[in-house]
C-alpha cells in the first residue's frame, strides 16, 4: 500500500510537506503542490480517511449544492468540481434545488447535520433573506457561477458576457433584440447597456420574455418575432443552452430563418449547442478552472476554520460563434 512516505521519497521532500499538500494548506508552494499531486496522481495513493477524519476532527465530505442536475453546464461543473475535490482527499454530496429556495434551505439543514467540512452552492435565490444569513455560517461556504458580495465567489462576469453577446449581434446586423430571461439577471443588465450605448432606443428595440421567474418561450415572444422579423432582422440572447434550444425549435415552427432573420445566442456552451441544426452560438465558461479553484478556495477556508477574507475570482467569458448568429457565407 503507497503511504505518503513513498510520496515524499519520490519527490524528495519531507513527509510533513506531503501531509500539508493533501490535507490542502496553502503554506506550500505551488511547484512544490503540483510535484506532490502528480505523485499522487501517478503512485494512485489514497489517504486513510478514517484516520484522518478521526486525528482533524473532519469527514471530508463536502456538500454541493446546484439548481438543476437536468442542466448538461451543472453535470460538467459537477465532474470538474468531484475530480478536484478527490484530490485533496474529499467526497461531495451532491444535492438539486431545483431553483427551490425551500429546498435549498433544507439541503443545507442536512449537510449540516452531516457535518460536512464546507459548501458550493449555486444559489436559487441570492436576494433571498435565508441565503443572506448564510454569511455567518461556521461552515465554510463557497458561491460558485454566481458573484454574490460578502461571500467567498468563483465566476464568470455575467454583465461582461450580456455586453459582448450584444456587441456580436449588432455587428452582425442585427437591429431588434430579445433577452430570454428575466430583467435581473446580470447577463440582461449588460445586454441591455450595451443596446443603450450603441444608440439603439429600449423603448421600441429591446424586449425581455420574462419579468419574474426563468419560463420557457412565452406566447408574448412568438407575438414578438411575427410582428418583427419580417421588417428587422432580430437578435435573441437566451439566458441559457436549453433555453436557446427552445427558442430554435419555436423558430422552426414558425418557419423564421435562422441566422437570416432571426440570430440566436446561449449561454454555458454546452454539447446541446454543438448538436442542433443549425449549431448555436453559445457564452463558454472555463468549467474546469471554475471547479479547480472553487475547491482550492473552499479547502483554504477549511484549513483555516473559515477565518480568512471572502475571495471574489471572477474570469473572462468567451463566446463561441456558430451558425446560429452567422450567415454561412460568414461562418
């Protein structure tokens, strides 16, 4: 059985540097951790966790907390966020809201109950009164895909990604716009900026599906494109992949051509945008850098028994262009 004293040998660093690189201390540097976790990797070691749990008072379990398993972006975060976590010697449970903020809250009541040694969570409800007393939580909690002040944070900007999804489409001439999804959302926020800034009048030129919560396509939004497409070309930034995939096949319906009359992009560049006909243009995430630090983060607030300043890591979007938003000739 590989212990960590054939690890240290093979390095060539001391067994205590070991220790403190799979129990996740930050006081070890990085090309010394990278050595370390490709040994590991490599001799395939697995750590007592019995014992450790038994001598750190932990269970190394960590609870992972999602909105909807059904969503292909929230099964690959969820592959990325387990590989990374198996690293430092942890499982996860996993747990779906649903958007359920009920549901959420009494996920939480168990994990707790479970003792878990801390949480990802991807809120339902960030506005929410439960949610924001979270903050004083004793067990470590870190928000992932959304950034959310005075919790520790791993995400995208959202507001950035509404911004150059507008910008693509009005330079593909597109002179109507629609967000599909809710006015909140920051993604809507930087869409509609960016519409605002490029002259374009709100007013008549900008129409969002739905106020409240996340529908599918609404017969407001067919009303929309049959009054609209014929005149000017309309440009729809859907909130996410499924959601675009819905729109598509309303468009089909109606027998509006796309990219010609009506161009669409998604959000999280799932496979759903790689498999349709014709492919969809889509906002990408960095899924496994995303998983990657979210648990780097979440194992420094263990080490240190939540006692360090909330972290905000928010990366770039980019977008992926395909035909949806393209003519072929372009494309």
């Amino acid at each position: 059985m590989i212990t960590m004293k054939d690890i240290a040998e093979k390095v060539g660093v001391s067994q205590s540097t070991v220790s403190r690189v799979i129990n996740g201390s930050s006081s070890v540097a990085p090309e010394i951790k990278m050595k370390v976790m490709e040994c590991v990797r490599i001799l395939d070691y697995h750590p007592n966790v019995i014992a450790q749990s038994l001598v750190g008072n932990k269970t190394l379990l960590i609870g992972v907390i999602i909105t909807d398993i059904s969503n292909p972006f929230f099964s690959d975060i969820i592959k990325a966020v387990e590989a990374e976590a198996s690293k430092y010697g942890y499982s996860i449970i996993l747990c779906n809201t649903g958007w359920n903020a009920e549901k959420e809250k009494n996920y939480i009541s168990i994990l707790k109950s479970y003792k878990v040694d801390g949480i990802l969570i991807v809120p339902s409800d960030v506005r929410g009164k439960y949610f924001r007393s979270l903050k004083n939580s004793e067990i470590p909690i870190v928000v992932i895909t959304q950034d959310v002040p005075e919790f520790s944070c791993i995400s995208i900007s959202h507001y950035i990604s509404g911004v150059e999804v507008a910008k693509h489409l009005i330079n593909m001439g597109y002179s109507k716009f629609v967000f599909d999804g809710v006015e909140h959302d920051e993604k809507a926020k930087g869409f509609k900026q960016e519409i605002i800034d490029s002259g374009f009048n709100i007013n008549t030129n900008l129409f969002f599906t739905n106020e409240e919560k996340y529908d599918s396509p609404t017969a407001n939004l067919k009303e929309f494109i049959s009054n609209n497409y014929k005149s000017e070309r309309i440009g729809i930034f859907a909130f996410n992949d499924i959601e675009a995939l819905k729109v598509l096949h309303l468009l089909k319906e109606m027998k509006v051509k796309v990219p010609e009359n009506v161009g669409l992009v998604g959000f999280d560049n799932t496979f759903i945008s790689k498999e349709t006909s014709p492919t969809i243009s889509s906002v990408a995430q960095p899924i496994e850098e995303i998983g990657r630090q979210a648990i780097e983060i979440l194992v420094d607030k263990i080490c240190k028994n939540n006692n360090m300043d909330q972290k905000h890591v928010v990366l770039e979007p980019r977008i992926v262009v395909r035909e949806s938003s393209v003519k072929s000739t372009m494309y």
